[in-house]
C-alpha cells in the first residue's frame, strides 16, 4: 500500500492507528517494529532517519516510548488533532479490555479454574521482571560507576526503603557528577529498533522534506500548549476535588499517577515499583498478590505495559468502593479512567510541546548524563522488584522460622522452566504466560491448591 502524493487523508491515518491499538502486543520493542515495518517499509509515511529521530526524543521522555512515536508520527502527520488521535487509539483497545478482564478477575477469581490459572502465571510472572532487569542492566551498564549507581539504587529501596522520587533525584546526580569525571560513559546511546528500510527514499516525510508549518516552533503555540494541558489537568483534579473531596481516593489516584506518569524513565517495569510502594504499601488499593496478577494480564493484552495502572485503578476503585458499596463495577470502571487520564495526559504534553524543539536537545551531554545515572539506577529498582515478587510467589505464607520454611516449590520450579524457555529458547513473553495459565490450570486440576 503506497502512500498518495498529496498527503495521508485523517481517515486513512485513523484506521491505521485504530487497527494498531488491537493489535500492539509485544511490548515496546515489538510495538515500535511494528510500526516500522508498517510506516516506514510499507506505508512510506515516513523515513528511516525521521523514524528514528523521532524514536531518540521519544526514548529520552518519561513514559511509553511506543505510544509517544505513535503520538510524535501521528502529530507530524496532522498536528495536534493527529497526535491525540493516534496517541489515543494506542491506548483504549488496552483500558476497555483490562477494564473487562479486571471485572472478571475480581467477580470470579475466588473460582478454582481461575485460581488455578493465576498460580501458574505467578512465577511467569516473577520469571519476566527478573530478566527485564538483566536485559537492562546488560545494555546500560558498561562501566563500573554505572554498576555502583545500580548498586546502590537497589540497597536504598530493598534496605532502607528509600523512596522512588529520590532515587532517581540521586542516580541523575550521580550521572551529572559522573560526567564531569568519565564523560565518555555517558554518550548518548543510538536507540534500539529497527535499522533497515529497504532502501525506502520516497516516504511522505523523508530525510529533507521541510518541516511542515504545524511542527515549526512557535512561542504564542508552546505557551498555548502548556495552559491548554494544565488546564485540562487542573478541570478534572478540580471537578474530582469538587465532588468526592482531595482526601477521596479518586483524588489521591489522579495526584499519584500524575507523579508517576513523570518518573516513567526506563519504561513500565522501572515505574512499576513506586506503584508497589504507593498503590500496595501505602494506600492499600490492592494487594502484592493482586498487583502480580495485574502485570500478567498487562503482559497479555495489546498497548503499552504502563496500561496495567488501569488494572490498578480498577481493582482499587472496587476495594475501596469509591462510588459505594452498591456500585463497585461502575467505580472500578471509574477509577480505572481516572488513573489512565493523569498516566497519559503528560505524555502527549511532552510531544506537543518537545516536538519542535527535538532537534535543538539532541545528543547533549548535559542530557544525557543525568538519563545514563537514572537508567543504571532503575536495573537495581527492578531487580528490587523482582525479588519482591518472588517473596510473595515463593513465601505465600511468610518466611517463618526457616529459609526454606512455607517454600512453594512447584511455583520455584515452575519459575525456573520459565527463565528457561525465555532466555534460552527465546519464548515470546504472551507464549510462557499461555503455558504458564494451563500448566496453573492442569496442576490444581490434579492436585489441587
């Protein structure tokens, strides 16, 4: 299918992102691939270079790489309203279907078919955090200042509780200092993605097309841009403060997720511990066991993995009957909105308003220093997190007297064979949670929980 000379029609662009929402499984890295091959070898909307200068801007953003690119294309295709269209459609197929399979989770998780299912994707899940953290930690840390930032990232989380704002405040400090010391560490890296166009030299917004008039830097636009997005922040923070209260819980999540749509360097498993410590450990929203669950259905589902705070927005709206006791699918439904409205708002704020300025910031050191020290810090707050996790899958019921006391070892065996067939046999990470849910099922079909 080859572009129009003329342009891509509002329409055409719809259907390609609609279609992309359902079908954007894989995590970002099969997510950005896909639009690649589609966009850029298939489509020719875009080149190489443009692809993947816009993917450079996208990676340095806290939030979803993936459905950032999607926003950035989608914005030099139509400007604001193509942005919002595209960045948009990559995230409702995920909200409506983890809403749907949230509901069920929470009506009929207590059934022995269910349960069984979930036991079996626990130590998947576990399985997948832990090498997350050994895939990062392969491709960021290079040298040994980079491994002592990780290092002590991960002592001040699991020893002495630090919180996740601060780690990050400290490993970009570190990596500002660093760069005065070893700059040659902190060079930017070339993202990861695709490398081939097929000799694609044609594509609609190619290496020299000029910049079209929307994505031109314009003050009067910033400034528009900025009251527009925190307008838009303040009327729903306004209008939830109005009607349940700033103590309610509908309230509390907006403010928490705002804070952690911000800290999302390093993707949705460097984040994924400050929403253990705040949704988890402090406001009680759900529990370790829930949030284990919810990153499994995250991982089956298409969209970014960020999209499992809906999951937690969900289950939380339920728990704590934010809208009575007598509507707890409707206040799930409506938590779970509230939290993906202040997950995603800043993200398309960041594209917006960063766009026309990509090329002024990129490949400064004093950038990408401190991004370097919060990469090497996140390896360790993961691993934080997958030992976590593995407390929870392992100790069901506490450590007890002994090391080995209450060891789950079916779920320690099953985790191992899962480590396994992802990192030696390369299974896809959909593929081990789908054997993982009939091995959890055939197990308590025989042998019980």
């Amino acid at each position: 299918m080859q572009h129009e000379r003329e342009g891509v029609s509002l329409k055409q662009a719809f259907g390609y992102w609609l279609k992309l929402g359902f079908i954007s499984f894989g995590g970002p890295a099969g997510q950005i691939s896909m639009m690649h091959q589609e966009l850029v070898d298939k489509r020719r909307w875009i080149s190489e270079q443009r692809f993947l200068h816009a993917l450079n801007y996208c990676m340095v953003l806290p939030g979803p790489e993936a459905q950032q690119l999607a926003t950035y294309i989608g914005w030099l295709l139509h400007g604001v309203k193509g942005g919002i269209m595209a960045g948009a459609l990559f995230v409702l197929p995920s909200l409506l279907l983890l809403m749907l399979l949230s509901w069920i989770y929470l009506a009929f998780g207590d059934l022995p078919l269910v349960a069984g299912i979930l036991y079996g994707i626990k130590p998947a899940v576990t399985a997948i955090v832990l090498l997350a953290a050994w895939r990062i930690g392969s491709r960021a840390l290079k040298h040994w200042y980079l491994w002592g930032i990780a290092g002590l990232s991960f002592l001040a989380m699991a020893v002495f509780q630090v919180p996740f704002p601060a780690i990050l405040l400290g490993a970009a400090l570190l990596g500002w200092m660093g760069m005065r010391w070893l700059p040659h560490i902190f060079q930017a890296a070339v993202a990861h993605g695709p490398r081939k166009s097929n000799g694609v030299v044609d594509a609609l917004i190619g290496d020299h097309s000029p910049v079209p008039e929307h994505a031109r830097f314009s003050r009067q636009r910033l400034v528009m841009t900025v009251l527009v997005g925190l307008g838009l922040w303040w009327l729903v923070m306004g209008l939830l403060w109005a009607t349940v209260g700033p103590a309610h819980d509908l309230s509390l999540m907006g403010w928490f997720f705002t804070k952690a749509a911000l800290l999302t360097f390093g993707g949705a498993y460097a984040v994924l511990p400050y929403v253990v410590q705040g949704g988890v450990e402090h406001y009680g929203w759900l529990s370790a066991t829930q949030m284990m669950d919810g990153l499994a259905l995250g991982e089956t589902t298409p969209g970014p993995l960020i999209m499992v705070v809906a999951f937690v927005g969900f289950v939380g709206g339920w728990t704590k009957a934010v809208l009575g006791p007598d509507a707890l699918v409707l206040g799930g439904a409506l938590a779970a909105c509230v939290v993906t409205f202040f997950t995603f708002l800043p993200s398309f704020l960041f594209i917006l308003l960063g766009g026309p300025l990509v090329e002024a910031s990129r490949n400064q050191l004093k950038l990408t220093a401190p991004l370097t020290g919060i990469t090497a810090a996140v390896v360790g707050v993961i691993l934080n997190l997958a030992l976590f996790f593995g407390e929870h899958v392992l100790f069901p019921d506490g450590w007890g007297n002994g090391a080995l006391y209450g060891l789950d070892v079916p779920s320690l065996g099953w985790g191992i064979v899962c480590v396994a067939l992802l990192y030696s046999l390369q299974w896809s990470i959909l593929r081990v949670i789908g054997l993982s849910a009939a091995a959890g099922f055939v197990y308590t079909f025989l042998w019980g929980l």
